[in-house]
C-alpha cells in the first residue's frame, strides 16, 4: 500500500514538470501555422492596433511577427518612427500577414475604419491615405510638422516669447484646428462617400470585441466605442456629457469586457 501511494503521489510531479517542459518548449519553438491552425487576421483590427497602440508592437505581434514585434516594442516604436512607417505601409500598401496571406476585409474600404483613422490620426493624413489621397495626406502632414515646430519655438521661452515666433504659431494653430474640425464634420456627417477611385465606402459586414475595448478605454470619452458599434445618437450624447461624467465611460468598458455589447443591427461582437 505505500508503494502504491508513492506512485500516486509521484505522478503530479512527474505531470506537473512535463507541463513546464512543454511551456518551455512552445516559447522556445512555436507552433508552425499552416492553412489549418493559421489564426484569421483582420484588417481594420490590424489598423487599429497600429494607430493606437503601434508603439508598443502590439499590430505586429497581431500579423504573427513575433521577433519585431519585440523589438518595437523594447524601443518604443522605433522612437516612434517605426511606429509611423508600418502605420503608413498599412495604411497605404496592400498588408499581408506574417505568412504572405492579405488581412481579411483590406481589399475595401470601410467608413468605421475611415472614421477611426480620422479621429486619433487626422493630424498624420492616415484617413486621406487610407481613401487614396496621397497628396492630401503628406499636405496634411507638412502642415502638422510645420505647426509643431512653431508652437516649440514659441514656446521655448514661455516668460517671452521669440521675436517673430508667432507670425507663424497662431495662423498655423488656426489652420489646424479648422482642418480637423472639416474633417471630423465631413466623416460625421458622412458626406466622405467614395475613395479616390470612387469606390463607395462600405459599412462593415461584422463589428470586433478587440476595436470595441480599445475605442472604449481610449476614445471613450468622445463616444467612439459607440460611433463604432453604429449608436450615433448615443455617441453624440456620450459626447456632450464627457462620457457620462466618467460613469458611462466605465461601464461601457466593463461592458466591452464582458462582450455584451451589441451593434446598431443586433448583432453580437466578433471575438477577435
């Protein structure tokens, strides 16, 4: 009989040992993807996380590219330069995952990923890049460089400013502010209806838990986890009221969490 309990109690050690052996050596030698376990990877999630969270890496280690993805993360985006080239080659180019195969959803254009990108990233010209627009887009750009070079000029002595600093701070300040108010009430409004080649802009077929959260805990505030889930009305009120002094904020967070939303057709969030 305790022959018999030594053998028992020695096989959860032996399992339990196993198990880290097996963690070790799936960190060490990850799974090969083929067609068969390859995960499905989203376009507008892609773009989402490079927009928002790119410094950390994150849309890399999202399209499987594991080794970058660390190191783009262990130096900030590349000072968060990289951060901006793989934000405009996805924007731009035609993306592809880390086995070849195009994202899902990237060979159109859609108006929640058009709205997003206006947004958080209207002052880089992505939301014109996205539509085609490269020339408006690297304008857009030139304009943002311009103006925050003269806003550190003029205030590089903020107890007096440089003679002549704001010739240029305040025209420019005024040209922003104006320029992304257009922006935001072309795409709100929803008169932006075509790319540059006139292809319609096409609402999404399905909506994301994972853009969802993200719009929820970083563009809460500003409604945009509604705007996203198609409630404009109550996008708006989030708007007006700051998130429902806080209160709204956080319960749609929580909300997104649990992935209980549901979009403006009554559909459930892709878990993705």
């Amino acid at each position: 009989m305790e022959q018999e309990n030594v053998n028992e109690e020695s096989v959860p050690s032996s399992a339990y040992a196993d198990e880290w052996k097996w963690l070790l050596g799936t960190i060490k030698r990850p799974a090969p993807e083929s067609a068969d376990n390859a995960p499905r990877r989203v376009y507008s999630v892609a773009v989402v996380l490079s927009l928002l969270l790119g410094w950390t890496g994150l849309d890399r280690f999202y399209l499987g590219k594991i080794g970058t993805g660390i190191l783009k993360m262990i130096t900030l985006g590349g000072l968060f330069i990289w951060w901006l080239i793989d934000l405009y080659l996805l924007v731009g180019g035609k993306p592809k995952d880390v086995n070849g195969v195009p994202l899902e959803g990237s060979e159109n254009k859609e108006t929640l990923t058009y709205l997003i990108l206006t947004v958080f990233g209207a002052g880089l010209g992505v939301h014109y890049l996205y539509l085609g627009f490269r020339r408006l887009c690297f304008t857009r750009l030139g304009v943002s460089l311009l103006y925050y070079a003269s806003f550190f000029w003029y205030n590089s002595n903020p107890f007096r400013h440089p003679t002549g600093s704001g010739i240029f701070f305040w025209p420019l300040l005024l040209i922003v502010i104006l320029w992304q108010l257009l922006d935001l009430y072309l795409v709100i409004t929803g008169r932006i209806r075509t790319d540059a080649e006139g292809e319609a802009l096409v609402r999404p077929k399905r909506r994301y838990q994972s853009v969802c959260l993200l719009l929820a805990i970083m563009g809460g505030f500003f409604g945009m986890d509604r705007f996203y889930l198609g409630h404009r009305v109550l996008g708006i009120l989030k708007i007006f009221t700051l998130g429902g002094l806080l209160m709204w904020y956080l319960l749609d967070i929580v909300l997104a969490i649990l992935n209980v939303h549901k979009d403006s057709e009554g559909q459930a969030l892709l878990q993705e």
